[in-house]
C-alpha cells in the first residue's frame, strides 16, 4: 500500500512543476506562494469541517507546527515561485531530486539517522553526483540568463522540504496526518500573507492572467491540498526517508511534461542526473532511519 501511495504522490508533485511554471508566469514570487498555500488550505479546512476533525488545542503544538509551516512549507513554496520565473520546470523537478540526499544529510545531522553503511555512503555520494549534473546541465543562456539561481533555489526548495518532512513524522504521530496538513498549511498560508502585504503584492496581482489563476487554483486544490494528505500519511506510515523515494520519479515527470507540454529544451546532462539518483534508491534499498520507523 506504501509503494501505491508514493506513486500517487509521485503523480501529484511530478505534474505540479509544469502549473508552477504558468501559475507563476503572471504571479509575483509572493502572490503566487500565497495564492497557493491559501487556497490549499481553504480547501482542508472546509474538509475539516465536513469530516468533523479535532484541531489541536494546545499552544506547544501550535509553536511547532508553526515552525515547521514556515521551514518547510512557506520557504520552499517561496522559493519555487522565485525558481519558475528563472529557470524551466523541467530544472525544478530536477532540483527536487536533492531531496533524499538532503533528507539522510539532515537526519543524520540532528540524530535521526542510523550509523551509515558503507552502501548508504555510496548512494548518497552517488544521488549528490546526479545533482551535479542537473545543476551543471547547459541551458540556453539567451532564454534563461539566471537560470543558476533559479537551480540554487530549487536546491534550497528541496532542502527546506526535507527538513519539513522530518519534522512532520512527530506532528502527524501527535495530532494525525489530515490534520498536520490543514493546520500547517493555514499557518504557512498567514506566514506568506504578511510577506505578501509587506512587499505591496496585492496591487501587482490584480492584473494576473487568467491562464495563471486557473493554473493556480488547481496547484492549491490538488497539487498541494491532496498532495500534501497524501504525503503526510506516507511520512506517517513508512517515514520521511521513504516519502522522499517520490523525488526519484518527480524529475522524469517534470522533465518530460515540460519538454512536451512547454517545449522546453533539455540537455542531455539533465536526463542523467534523475538515472543517477535512481541508482542511488538501489543503493539505500531497506535502509530506514531510527528516526523514521
């Protein structure tokens, strides 16, 4: 059921990079950050109500979700939205590819990880070496002249969402998955409002593109707000590390829909930095973290 999950998961986030890219075409970073995260989280709470969920009434709580809305929900999504106006949507698919890598990275950093074999310090030395070669991937220089910062920031995107999801395994065992997901996503949905409000984000979005509301209200609905239930039961029932495997099959999805669907153009590097990262997953097969079990 685990493995059915993750490629529903995979789905999900693998088609998300292609509206990032026409949501945020006509959006600022901010609005549409915003945008996203509020309309995912309208969407939960409404569910919350018809299924009649128990949000948390303690404050302790609440301060953690709020942390972990901001690391890895708002930072990231921000990040994304910066990343679409730079780059392809092909490169931030390939950018969430760090992800496992920088999951094991974290975990191993605040004690969540076991001691590595010599099998995990190959895969990982191997899936850092295929995000090099994303990073390094030419790229027309005449259609996008920044797209080096826009790949530093899909790296940064993936690195503030591995250090969500590790902190989320204790908030979903706390309050439930469903619920992890529509309080943290209404608290990161505040937390972009005021960044929103300071930068005077409302008065450039009045005049968004149709092509982008739509784009944007699909991305809250189903990217995010199903996504996002999705993926917090995954990280509830086989851990973070194991949620992270979707960023194996996320960057052949955005890759190809964006050649496809965008006619972006993509170099040959590009394919082999996601091939890289699949041996990799060999090479962590059956290594779960203490953390995450």
């Amino acid at each position: 059921m685990d493995y059915l999950t993750l490629a529903v998961l995979s789905a999900l986030w693998g088609t998300s990079f292609l509206l990032i890219k026409i949501a945020a075409g006509g959006l600022t970073p901010a609005a549409f950050a915003f945008g996203r995260v509020a309309v995912a989280a309208s969407a939960l709470a409404a569910l919350s109500l018809v299924m009649g969920w128990r949000w948390p009434h303690d404050g302790r709580t609440w301060v953690y979700l709020l942390a972990m809305a901001a690391i890895g929900q708002a930072a990231p999504i921000l990040a994304l939205g910066a990343a679409a106006k730079l780059t392809t949507s092909g490169d931030l698919a390939l950018m969430m590819g760090a992800a496992p890598a920088a999951t094991m990275l974290c975990a191993r950093a605040f004690g969540m990880g076991e001691v590595w074999s010599w099998r995990a310090a190959f895969g990982l030395a191997v899936g850092l070496a295929g995000v090099g070669l994303a990073v390094g991937a030419p790229v027309d220089a005449t259609l996008y002249p920044q797209a080096t910062l826009g790949r530093a920031l899909g790296l940064a995107a993936a690195v503030f969402y591995s250090l969500g999801a590790l902190m989320s395994r204790a908030a979903s065992r706390r309050i439930g998955p469903a619920m992890t997901a529509t309080a943290s996503l209404t608290l990161s949905a505040f937390v972009l409002l005021g960044v929103w409000l300071v930068i005077g984000g409302p008065a450039q979005a009045a005049n968004a593109p149709l092509a982008s509301l739509e784009a944007l209200l699909t991305l809250g609905i189903v990217n995010t707000a199903l996504a996002y239930l999705v993926y917090f039961r995954l990280v509830a029932t086989a851990g973070a590390t194991f949620a992270a495997l979707n960023n194996y099959i996320v960057p052949f999805v955005g890759l190809v829909l964006g050649a496809v669907v965008m006619a972006e153009p993509v170099a040959w590097a590009s394919w082999l930095g996601p091939g890289r990262r699949a041996a990799q997953n060999l090479a962590q097969r059956n290594r779960v973290p203490r953390g995450d079990r």
